[in-house]
C-alpha cells in the first residue's frame, strides 16, 4: 500500500522569525518519495511558509484520511497565543499579538490524526520556540496525539539576535538522501549525533515510539477502510458503554468514544447523526465546566457546524441548525461569521418545505 508524505516548514516574515524552517525543503524534496514514506511508493504534498491555518488544515485532513503509513515532517516555531497560552506552529503571518487566528494550533495535529490506525502515523518534528514557549514546554510535553511515533527535537530561543538554522531536519534529510531508511528510532538517533556538538545538550529531545498490537482504534479503522460501518460503530459503542460505566458519562474516556462515534457517522455518510453527536459533546463540555473558547468544545462545534452543513434533509437541517445557532452564541470559534453564517442558512432552511 502507498504511503502518504507531508511535508510542512512554516515561520514568521520579518524579525519575528526564529528559524530559517523552508531551508529545508529542497534538502527533503531531494529525497526520494519512497524513502521519505519508508514504503514501496508514497504521494508527497509539500507546503512551503503557508499563510493560513485553515490551509494547513485541509491538507492535514486529507493526509491523515488516505490509506496506509503517513509521515509528517514538521519544521518551524512553537509560540503561544495569549488567550489560552496553547502552542501554535507561527506561519507567515503569525505576530505574538495575533497567534491564535493566524497560527496552527498544534493540538489540531492531535484532533486530525486521532482516528488513523495504531501504528500508522509518524512524525519527525525540528522545532525551535520562543521564549514564552520555551518555559511552558519545561514542564508540560507537546502531545501530538496517541497512536503517533513522535520523534525530533525543541530548540530553546537563539541565545543571540538573528535566525537559526533546522539543523535536526537537515541532518534527517542528509542521512535519507543515501537512498536507505533505517527505523526512524535509528535515524532519530543518527540525526541527533550529528547535530550534537551545535545542540550541546540545550535541546528537548522529543522520542515516542508507536504504540504495541490490540488498539481498538486500530479495529475501528480497519472495520471503516472495508466498508463494515455498522460493525465499527458497533465497536466504539461498546467502548463508550464501558467507559460511560467506570468513569462516568461526562469523563474524558466516555466523551472520546461519543468524538470516535461521531467521526463514524460522517465515514458512513451519516451527517444527521455526526451533527447531532458533536452537538452533545460540545454541550457537555460546557455543561461540565469547560470554558467556550477550550480547544475540544471549540472542536466539537466546529465539526458539529461542518456536519450541519452536509445535511440535505430540510426538517433534520433545521432542529439541528436550531441547536447549532444557540451554541455558535456562546462558542463562537476561530472563524469571524460562523453564528452569522448559521442564521442565514436557517432563514433560508425557513422557505424549504
């Protein structure tokens, strides 16, 4: 099976920049795709300083929905934005001021690659940040999701003025241009000793293998990739269930099973369904005290308000349009307009029989 390759080196314009992230890419471009994928043949998809974080999210999405291994490699600059003081991956745009609308929040790559198979996703990371950036990560780990081999490193801020190099990524790159992969353990550790005597030991070293065999998640997709839709939901159901029972219905392990179930619905073309599941776990996240602007109740109606959008059925179109517009009031999102946008659909939803 083909693998899938990302390819993604974002930074500042202008004096904010930390790293010189896109020098890489033609060290990387130079790779073979196979060997970039670590398997017999890949499609590759670069972005090279992206501007929007909504662009960078459409190629993540569809990444991590093809089929077979997928690699992301990742070089740029962690800041925080000042709302919630959560990572971002800083693109062309991003000032400190504005990082929370024209960033990447890092824990999309978490959201966007959650469902993929057990052992299927990794990602090779080379980033530096600053210094806000820097003291959180001392004592809070980036997550990149569970079920990802993460390997790499964080760089601390350059200790004098000017734009350092990705130096870790470009030590990934030299070693792949041989024609030759090792296991990406052996190549983290080779691209570390390379780039040694320049880290001297400042860096955080990033290294999470792939989780071991038995996943549910992995039976899931599985059940999902060959069609058998009612059997994967079937299976979450009964995940959910239990986890509804030993932690309680509005427990972290409970709400992740009714995420996957939602998710289910949209694979099985259910988008009623996706809507209206979303809807709920955004409601009881906010009903269990999460704040409105918390990354997964800001996920929920996100997802919730896309899956609204592909329901063709008037009646359906309108309750849930109903549900959606009253929590748009208090989860606005990321996207100027979207409770605007929800009150226009329904006003037209108003003349269909």
């Amino acid at each position: 099976m083909p693998g899938t390759v990302l390819l993604l080196a974002a930074s500042p314009v202008g004096k904010g920049r930390l790293v010189d992230a896109a020098s890489v890419l033609p060290v990387l471009a130079a790779v073979a795709p196979a060997v970039l994928s670590g398997t017999e043949t890949a499609n590759v998809v670069e972005l090279a300083d992206p501007l929007e974080p909504q662009a960078v999210l459409t190629r993540l999405r569809a990444a991590a929905a093809a089929p077979g291994p997928l690699t992301v490699y990742v070089t740029g600059q962690l800041q925080l934005d000042r709302r919630q003081r959560l990572p971002h991956l800083a693109l062309a745009r991003t000032t400190p001021s504005t990082a929370r609308y024209t960033a990447f929040p890092w824990h999309w790559f978490r959201e966007e690659l959650r469902l993929r198979p057990a052992g299927a996703t990794t990602l090779l990371l080379d980033l530096h940040a600053d210094a806000e950036t820097w003291e959180l990560l001392r004592s809070t780990p980036l997550d990149s999701g569970r079920g990802n081999a993460v390997h790499g490193r964080i760089a601390p801020p350059p200790s004098r003025r000017g734009v350092a190099q990705p130096a870790y990524m470009k030590a990934v790159a030299t070693i792949l241009r041989s024609g030759f992969r090792p296991p990406v353990e052996q190549l983290h550790q080779q691209a570390l000793t390379r780039i040694a005597p320049e880290s001297a030991g400042k860096d955080l070293v990033l290294s999470t293998p792939g989780p071991a065999a038995g996943d549910p998640h992995a039976a899931i997709t599985a059940a999902v990739q060959s069609g058998r839709h009612a059997d994967a939901d079937a299976l979450a159901a009964r995940h959910e269930q239990a986890a509804v029972t030993g932690h309680g219905p509005a427990s972290e392990e409970a709400l992740h099973w009714a995420e996957v179930r939602a998710d289910l619905a949209m694979f099985a073309g259910d988008a009623s369904r996706s809507c209206r599941t979303w809807l709920m776990i955004a409601t009881a996240r906010l009903n269990a005290g999460q704040a409105p602007d918390a990354p997964a109740v800001e996920a929920a109606v996100d997802r919730a308000h896309h899956q609204w959008g592909q329901v063709r059925e008037p009646a359906p179109a309108r309750e849930l349009g109903a549900a959606l517009a009253a929590l748009r009031g208090r989860v606005p999102g990321r996207r100027e307009g979207a409770l605007d946008h929800v009150q226009r659909q329904l006003r037209q939803l108003q003349t269909q029989g």
